[in-house]
C-alpha cells in the first residue's frame, strides 16, 4: 500500500493493527509529477522511519508514478537517507509506460508498473513510444453519416472513445484514413473532418481506430473482443470496469 | 427512426419491407449544430418524398439535434416545402435541454428531446440553463492527499467524472469549496488547485462534486444511489451503460 502522508500512515496502521494484520508500505515520493507524493526526499525518510515505527505497518520502500528523467536521482537521495536511518529499501517501484524502457538506466528502480504497454494507443504513437503497428486496441466504427464533403460523421463518440483530446485536436486515428481528424465527440457520434482525405471515407464503412488513451477507453466497454490474426478468439469481459465505488 | 441520406433511407426501406414491417421515419436535418443532418430544407423535402414513396418507410417528418435559435425557421421552410408536395409533416422534433426552454416559441415544434435536464451538470450551470441547486447528480469523492498547500488529490479521476473539461479548465464544481479547481484528471486522481480556498480541503474530507457533463458521468458507473433530502431511498441500475456494441 502507498501512502504520502502522516495522518494516513497512522490511520492505515490503526486499521491493521486493529485486525491483527500487518501491511508493506510504500512511501509515495512525487519526482516531478505534481500529483501525489512526498515533496522531498527528506519527508519521504520522516514516513519511512513513521511506518517502520507503527504497529500494523511494515516500512516496504518508495514508489513514483511516473518514472521521469529525475526519477531516479531523486529516489537515490531518498534511499540513501533512508539507508543512513539504519533501515532497508527493499523495494524502488518506478510507473508508466512512457518511460518503461529507460527505467533500468538509473540503476535505482527494483520494480516497474506499466499498464497501457499492453495496449499501446495513440497518445503514446505520439510521444514516440510506440508505433502504430505495435497498437493492439481497435475501435470499429461505422461511418453513419456524410452531410458535406468535408464531414463524415461515425457511430463512436465519448462513450466509446474517451474524451481524452490530443494536443493536434483529433480524438483518434482512423486507420484506414490516417488524414482524417476526429475534431469533435459528442455522446454517440464522432465528427471526423475528412477534407484532407483521398478518398475520403465512404458511407456505411465500417473504420478501424486507435483510440488516444487505451485505459480510459477500455472502462467503457464491458467486453473486448480478442483476435489473433483475422480471427476473433475470445470475448473477455473488462473485469474492472465499473469498480469505482 | 431518423436518416439524412438516400442511401440509408434505401437501406433501411429494404431491410424492413424484406421483414414485412414499416418504420416511420424523421429526416434528420442540420439546423445548425453541424453534425448529422440534411444541409437545406430542399434536401429534407427529397428526403421526405424518398421515404413517403419507398416500402417499409413511411414518413413521420423532420428532426433536429440540439434546438438552436435558428433552428425553428429552418424547420419552418422545410415543412412548407414538403407540404407543397402534398405531404403531412406529423413530428418536428427538437433536440437538446439547452434551448428547451425555448423550443415552444417558434411554434413549429411538436416534440422535444431532452436528456441532461434530469440531472443539470456544471456545462449547464455554465451556460445558464440550470442552478447548482437543480443539479441533481453528484459525485462523493475523498481528499486523499494534501501534497502541497495549494494542491489537494481526490479519489476521483477520468474513470469516475468522466473527462469533458469546462472553458474554465475545471473539471467539476466541488460545493463545499467552489473556489477549487480541479484543473487535471488522471484517470483515478482528480488533481485540485486549492489555492484560492479558505479553509482548502483537510486530508481525508469528503467532498460533494457536480461534474461538468452529466450524460458522460452516468455512464461511466453501474449504479446510481438515489436520495430525498438526505436518505438513500434506492440504488438505481445505470441500465444503457455498456450497450455500445
């Protein structure tokens, strides 16, 4: 379990000691995310010794989310004062698939948490991490409509797609159509700028996309369908989906 | 069932008269939003003696998605056109809870679809169609890191308000602190400026958000615990979630 700060460190141990239960503890570290996390390495020491302290606690060691340039130089500092306490950083947990394949560099992480490689989308074509090929997540979608020459409108908006928006405006990438721009979602339909397409999409054909965000889009789906080749060989249900309580 | 081309009205004659079974269909027109939809009244006229003439359709007349101020005298046109040709037009159906309010004024609506207004959302607020005290959806969320003083993380992110982000940059209004902005969205943190709060949120409170997009949010969950005044009477079922296919 991860944790940043005093106040949850104790209650999280009361918990646990509470049941006779005794947890690992991870002292979340923020290594220039901005987001959760310890803001020194200095207060990620101050948790560590808390957690080895409290009953109910286990002192596990550090964990960031993501893994950026500074990660790991900052996670070294923190483990090395944590060291000079007299207690040990068994684990160095480092997260995201934007910076997977350079986390071993540093030499400080002893575990990676990447979850959208197994995927691949189009935000991360876009950051360079993965191409196109490599993008195992599909959305088919049909064109339902063609109003003007420039517009095709497709039976996927955001709650097919997810509303996450590239920085060059499209929510996705149509495959066979690769110049055309998803400029808008609403609910149910995707408008789909195909001015620059030669040709341009048909009416009722049925596209293939790489959504931007493979997560987000996957949560809104109960199934996936599983292909190996051209053949579909399962449908596997989104287990996690919904979970949020 | 509504169609704006040839095309799909030809198609969807086909399947029907193939069952033995007649639909009655809506031209769907482009008043305006720039979506699906006939671009002239003149198209919606085709359109209209297509389906009246073809098997398995009948012609029901015209719809629009949202209702804009311009929309009623677009319609208007239309229907004389086609009632020029000796057709009835039974439906002019309007779209949207923005200009529902509104859609009664031009006189040539005969039916209004309206969704949001349910529930309102923070979009709605916006735009003055709806006060925080209609909206009626909310999101109970918990402050589960204060990792700096002008940054406190919430426990509710992407898959939980859904990821439609207000001209403000806010992705939702928290009540009891309505000078916060949640300015980012992971997809399980919300990330939020307290910056400008007094009191900011404490560690561990739990907070009552209004998200920006009510549709997009239902969407994302399975139930819904329904409330008067302060107790929980029912846990409704999200019935349509998931039904993309």
């Amino acid at each position: 379990v991860g944790a940043d700060s005093e106040a949850v460190l104790r209650e999280l141990a009361a918990a646990l000691a509470a049941r006779g239960a005794t947890a690992s503890l991870l002292v979340d570290c923020d290594t220039g995310f901005g987001r959760t996390g310890v803001q020194s390495p200095e207060d990620a020491a101050g948790l560590a010794e808390l957690a080895a302290a409290l009953p109910g606690l286990r002192f596990g060691g550090l964990m960031t989310h993501p893994t950026l340039p500074g990660s790991g130089a900052w996670l070294r500092t923190a483990r090395e004062l944590i060291e000079a306490r007299g207690l040990g950083v068994e684990c160095v947990s480092g997260g995201g698939t934007p910076g997977a394949r350079r986390t071993h560099e540093s030499g400080v992480f002893t575990e990676l948490r990447a979850g959208n490689y197994v995927f691949g989308d189009r935000l991360g074509i876009t950051a360079g991490h993965v191409h196109e090929v490599d993008c195992a997540l599909r959305v088919r979608s049909t064109v339902v409509s063609t109003p003007t020459s420039a517009r095709a409108i497709i039976d996927a908006g955001s709650k097919t797609l997810a509303a996450d928006r590239a920085a060059d405006g499209s929510y996705g990438l149509i495959v066979e159509h690769p110049d055309a721009v998803i400029y808008d979602l609403s609910e149910e339909h995707g408008h789909v700028d195909v001015s620059r397409c030669d040709p341009p999409p048909a009416l009722s054909e049925v596209v293939t996309i790489v959504p931007n965000h493979a997560c987000a889009t996957v949560n809104l789906h109960d199934t996936v369908a599983l292909h190996r080749g051209t053949d579909e060989v399962r449908i596997a249900r989104v287990a996690a989906r919904g979970a949020v309580r």
